[in-house]
C-alpha cells in the first residue's frame, strides 16, 4: 500500500480487498465489551477539519482510540482562503509535533494532495472540496460486501449530484478496482462535462436504470444548486429523481439502498425508504469506524493480521 | 562604444556576417568588420529584439512578486526589448498619471522600453470607460487597451470601446472569458477538472466572447486583439475573422504552446493559468495557428506571484505563471525544432507582428544598416535546464522547472547597449 490515502485511485484490488478483510477483523473487535487494541499504542493521529464534519470527525476518532493512538483534534480554525494560518503552516507545526498520521477534510480540492507534499507521516483523506472521499467508498463497499456477500458484478446505481460529490467519485474508482458495474444517474446538469471518460455508464432515467441494480446509492443534492439554475425546483428534482415508495417498490427483493449521509429526507429519499428494511444507512455509519481503523492500522505500518494473537 | 557581432546568421539565413551597433543604431553589416568590443557569434542566430503584448511587472501595488526593474531585467534576459506593461496594477492602470508612472520607472530602469497598457475601464471594473485618449496623449502613448485578467464582458461597452479608439489608432486587447461561464473556474473544463473535482473553465467561454468581439470589431471598423488564445475553437474563429478581412489579431502563450491540463493532476499551483491550460488537441490547434499566421503573436503574460499565494491550496492560489525567461526557448522547442517557424518567421511572431499590434517606433525593426540596434542573439544549438532558483523575475513560479529546453540567449542591446550578456542582466 502507498504511505498515503488521497484516492480510491490510490487502491490496487490487493490493497482494497486487504482493507475490506482487515475491517472485517477490526468490527469483531467492536463487537466485544473491551472495544481496543493496543496496536497503534505511541502513535499520533491529528484529526484536521478545516470543514465541519461532525460524523466523519467522530469516525475517525472513535477508530484511532480503538487502536489505541493519541488523537488530537487540531482546530483548523476557518480554513486558509480566509487568510489565517496557511496549510503549510499547519503543516510545519504537525510536523514539528511529531504526528504519524494526518486525517484531514478540507473545503479545496486536492489539499490533502497538496499536504502530502509537506509532511513526513501518512495523510488521510477524509474528503476534499468535490474531489474525493475515499474512506467513504471503502465503508461502502464493505457494507456492500456485508449485505450481499460479494462486490464484482454487481450493478451499482449512484443517483444525484454527481458533479459536485466526492462520494461518487471515490465510489466510480473503487467499485472499479473491484468489478462492479457502477451506473451514474442524475440530470445532465449535474453530471461532470468529462464524466463520458469515467469507469461508469450515465443514464438520465432513473426508472430505467432501478430494476437492474443491485445497489442503489442516494446523493445528497443541496438547495443552493437549485438557485444556480442546476435543476428548477425541488419538487421537480424529486419527482424526477428522488427515491419514493413507488419507486423502490420496484427494486429486486435482495437491492439495498444506501446513502452517505447526511440525507434530506422527501427529497432525494423518502423516510419510508430510508429507514425501510432495504436501508443501509445505519449499517455505512457502524462499518465507517470499523474501515477507517484498518485504514489507520495498514498506513501506520501494519501488515500481519490486524490483531494477530489477540484474537485467535 | 561600438560592438561586433562576429559571424553571426542574420535571421538564421544565408552566410555568416559581421553587425557591428554604434550610435545605438545598427552601423554596418558586411565581413571583416571591427568594433571596440567583440561577441564571437559563430554559429548563432541574430534577430530584433523581442517585444512582449503582454506582461505583468506589478508596479505599482505587489513590488514583492515584481518591479519594472526586476521584470525588465528579466525580459532582457529572455531576449526581449521592449514590453508592454498590463494595467492590472494597484492602482490600476488607467490614467495618464498611471501609464506615466509606469513609463518612467522602464526609462529609468533601461533594461527594455515598458509600453504601458491602459486599462479599458475605470478600475477594470467594466463599467465605465477610462481616459482613453488621455492616456493615448500622454508621455507613454497608450495605443494599447486592456481590461486583462477582467474581460470587457459588456457588449455595449465593448463595442464603443472598440469604437473609441479608432480615434487614436489604438487596439482594445481583449481577455476573452464570458464571465457567467467561468464562475469560480479553477482549470479547463474536462476530464482531467471532472476527475480532479475543480471547476471548469469552458473552452466556450472564450470562444463566445472571440466570436462576439469580431463581430463587434466588423461592424465599428475597429481593431482588437485577443490576448493568449488557448483553444482549438478560438484559433478557428480568428481564422474566419482573418477570411474576412477584418482587423482581428491574437497572442498564444508559451505555456499554451507546450502544456496541457495533464499538468494539473498533482494539484501543484504553479499549472494554475488564466485562461487555463487545455488539451493536447488545443495545443496542436494553437501551434498551427501560430505556424499559418492565424495567431499572430507569441506573448507571455509573464504573470509573477509571490510564494505565499502560489504554496497553497489549488482553490485559493493565485493563477499565472512567468515566461520572460523561457519564452523563446520553448517556441524554439514547439515550434522551430520540429520545423514548423524558421527562424525569420520567429522574428515576425516575436518581434514585427507585437511591435506592429503594439504600434511601436523603433522595434521590430529589420536587420539592416540605420536600423535601431535593438537586436537579440541567440545560440539555437545550446540547451539548458529551467531552474526556479535562478530567475532574473523576482518571482519563481515558472511551469518549466527541470524542463530541458533547447536556445540560450547570448547576449541582448537596446539602442546599441547590451542590457544581458550570457544569460545575466548587463
Ligand atoms: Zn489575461
């Protein structure tokens, strides 16, 4: 595995299915009263939000003290564009403090690229503008996994705002690297001029494409891109492209429906659906610590099997 | 003091000659010549002296990134004698007291003649229009007009631009980039901004606003130039205007010449251009364009930043990157190595074609006796390594860093003084 994760593109299929089998023996220890391992005992891990996550934030937390790291939550106050501390200046004081790892979330695209460049421990990203997310991805394939007991060949339907999500995009690389058929759907407007060279087929229908997939994935669509003229209303959004009850009643019995969170219930997915048998959504917050501690464990040097002796 | 260029390639034709410059004016051409101080330019090309349409010294206002000083010593460096200074200073350029300013600090500084641009519009704000013939009178004699880095989106003020300057013989050089299109756009738009999840930059951005300006510049009878050109479909708009026989003419850049958004990939903000690097087929479409005259110029928008507002995140880092330097170095590698310009048409692209646009005296002048000795010699068979460290700009964020590049700049005279010898400032 490389010293960093700044992309799904980052994973060869080795590396992802090691972090998949590697999460699979970190959620056992989840499972048991004494929630820790000493593994990562001396280690330093920053979590650095320049943008507010709480979900995310606590994950990633909750899976480095599993581990039994140091964690220290930097604040990022604001973040560089407002002309306070620069990146590298956060960068060179990490530095100095001596960190192994970096978890960073930022409102620019590629700052943990641009991070990496500086510092001497791993760098993690934990989403980065409309970049990517790959921790995200890696969370969702594992529940994936979970709920239907393989990832290649299925047919994976990530619908809404593509364009500006980071979630799809970490999504397309990695259900590549894994064999999945990913089809994206959402309207033109919010599907990537360049998206035709993606590791995805692009359909405008959502009904055509529901019937076939085996994973239906939710994005989160903001309001705001409705007064930027994406889509007109959004009722319209929804009736077009949301997930209702008609709608997943025409979905294969076996089909889960997934979305990262956080979701704007009746509009992209109604609440039916959301918390319906078919949801996975509780399941992607759990397996989220579970994923971010084999991630942590492998870039911070493990490679035996995560808990080795411990748990036979 | 007179000098002699000894066996030197005029244009890089026929036989080597000796030039020897006196009085500031080019005294002799024959074989056998003298002259108080001698260059042995055996081997070596001679041209006039570059002229830049299109650079940023940052004077007043960012003397951190940039001064006259430096950025002219950097020009004639890279072989230059002349540029024109854009108007995007603090205060910005565009009042007589401004340009005036600007001219003076390049005569007193005499490492190249500073043509200062005047800005458009009051405060490139795109509202109102600027003392255009003030500035066109004063002791600088703007001919030359520019909002650069804002383009001049209103139709109506565009069109009386265009209109108003007729007056004076001036151009209004346009940064075409319809503004709606382009909102918070971080780099061209395609694969490379899909994947990397940063805003595009359409390449119909800027040809929208090409093709409404040559059809603006029709109907006036005015005159404008497009300022760096980086599309495939702005080089066939500007090929059409041309058909037409309207008085339309173009830049491209360097880098537009040599890098495509691939550069982008690692986040790394020195790539961050305006208008933004494209793809190899823009790239291929501005180099013809260059090679059949379509794109008359070569300009650099030599564009120096201070570190602190490129060492940052992509979003939040400055764009443009400096060429004084490198500029004829990398139209030697595009264009001339793979035989697409001789060396005489690089003096068109570099030197006549500019200093016509720019409607300069006593640049882009021929090689010939009585001529001003504003010449650069060059020694097409040399190479050599861009490092950031070493630039003659006050700033480094050259996109070249560790390219080889083919061409080094022997020596550069204005009026017959050497104002760089050997790749350093004279
Ligand atoms: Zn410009």
């Amino acid at each position: 595995m490389k010293r960093h994760l700044l992309s799904a593109a980052d994973l060869s299929l080795d590396d992802a299915t090691l972090i998949l089998d590697t999460a699979l023996e970190m959620a056992a220890v989840s499972d048991r009263t004494v929630k820790k391992l000493p593994t990562l005992r001396g280690r330093t891990v920053v979590n650095l939000f320049f943008e507010d996550s709480t979900r995310t934030k606590t994950s990633f937390e909750l899976a480095a003290k599993r581990l039994s790291a140091d964690v220290i939550n930097f604040a990022a106050k604001g973040s560089s564009v407002s002309k306070g501390e620069t990146l590298k200046d956060t960068a060179l004081t990490l530095e100095a403090m001596g960190t192994d790892a970096v978890v960073i979330r930022h409102s620019w695209s590629g700052a943990p690229v641009n991070l990496a460049r500086i510092i001497r421990g791993s760098v993690v990203n934990a989403g980065d503008g409309t970049h990517e997310h790959p921790t995200q991805a890696l969370l969702d394939a594992y529940t994936m996994r979970q709920r239907l007991g393989r990832i290649e060949g299925l047919k994976v339907t990530i619908v809404g705002d593509i364009l500006h999500s980071r979630v799809a995009r970490s999504n397309v690389l990695l259900l590549k690297t894994l064999g999945a058929d990913v089809t994206l759907v959402a309207p033109p407007t919010l599907l990537p001029t360049g998206v035709d060279a993606w590791p995805a087929e692009v359909s405008y229908d959502l009904d055509s494409v529901l019937p076939k997939s085996d994973v239906v994935m939710m994005l989160r669509v903001q309001r705001e891109r409705m007064g930027a003229a994406y889509f007109p209303s959004v009722r319209e959004y929804s009736r077009r492209y949301g997930l209702d009850v008609d709608r997943a009643a025409q979905l294969q019995d076996h089909t889960i429906v997934m979305h990262p969170g956080p979701m704007v219930r009746g509009m992209e997915i109604a609440s039916e659906v959301a918390d319906g048998l078919r949801s996975t959504i509780q399941d992607q917050v759990t397996n989220g610590v579970a994923v971010r501690m084999a991630v942590l464990y492998l870039l911070l040097g493990g490679s035996e099997s995560a808990i080795g002796s411990v748990e036979q | 003091m007179s000098w002699l260029l000894k066996d030197v390639l005029l244009y890089g034709e026929g036989s080597p000659t000796d030039v020897v410059l006196r009085d500031g004016v080019i005294a002799e051409i024959g074989t056998g010549l003298s002259g108080d101080e001698t260059i042995d330019g055996a081997g070596c090309v001679l041209l006039p002296g570059l002229v830049d349409l299109h650079t940023h010294l940052r004077e007043p206002g960012r003397e951190d990134a940039e001064t006259v000083e430096t950025g002219t010593r950097a020009a004639a460096v890279g072989g230059f004698t002349a540029v024109h200074a854009m108007a995007n200073t603090n205060p910005v350029a565009d009042t007589a007291g401004v340009v005036e300013q600007v001219w003076r600090l390049g005569q007193e500084a005499g490492h190249c003649d500073v043509f200062p641009v005047g800005a458009v519009t009051v405060g490139l704000e795109g509202k109102e229009m600027a003392e255009l013939g003030t500035m066109a009178d004063s002791a600088a004699r703007v001919r030359v007009f520019s909002d650069d880095g804002k383009c001049v989106s209103d139709a109506s003020l565009m069109r009386r631009a265009l209109e108003y300057v007729k007056a004076f013989d001036g151009v209004i050089a346009q940064h075409a980039q319809e503004p709606r299109l382009t909102d918070g756009a971080q780099m061209n738009e395609g694969i490379n901004s899909s994947l990397l999840g940063l805003t595009g930059w359409p390449a119909v951005a800027e040809e929208a606003i090409i093709a409404r300006d040559c059809l603006l510049t029709a109907h006036v009878g005015g005159r404008l130039h497009v300022c760096h050109v980086s599309t495939a479909g702005s080089v066939e708009l500007i090929r059409w205007a041309k058909s037409k026989g309207w008085d339309v003419t173009a830049e491209v850049t360097p880098h537009h010449l040599l890098l495509t958004d691939d550069a982008c990939c690692g986040y790394d903000p020195t790539f961050k251009v305006n208008p933004p690097l494209r793809t190899q087929a823009d790239v291929d479409a501005v180099r013809e364009g260059l090679a059949d005259g379509t794109i008359d110029a070569v300009a650099t928008d030599h564009a120096p930043h201070a570190l602190e507002d490129k060492e940052t995140e992509w979003g939040a880092a400055a764009m443009g990157m400096i060429g004084l330097e490198t500029a004829l170095s990398v139209v030697a590698q595009t264009m001339v190595e793979p035989g697409r310009l001789t060396w005489r048409q690089v003096a068109e692209r570099m030197s006549e074609a500019p200093a016509r646009i720019g409607r300069l005296d006593g640049h882009g002048r021929p090689l010939a006796v009585g001529e001003p000795a504003n010449v650069v010699l060059v020694d097409p068979t040399a190479r050599w390594v861009v490092d950031p460290a070493q630039t003659t700009s006050r700033s480094r964020n050259t996109p070249f860093a560790g390219h080889e590049l083919p061409v080094r700049i022997r020596a550069t005279f204005l009026r017959g003084t050497p104002t760089a010898v050997e790749g350093k400032p004279a």
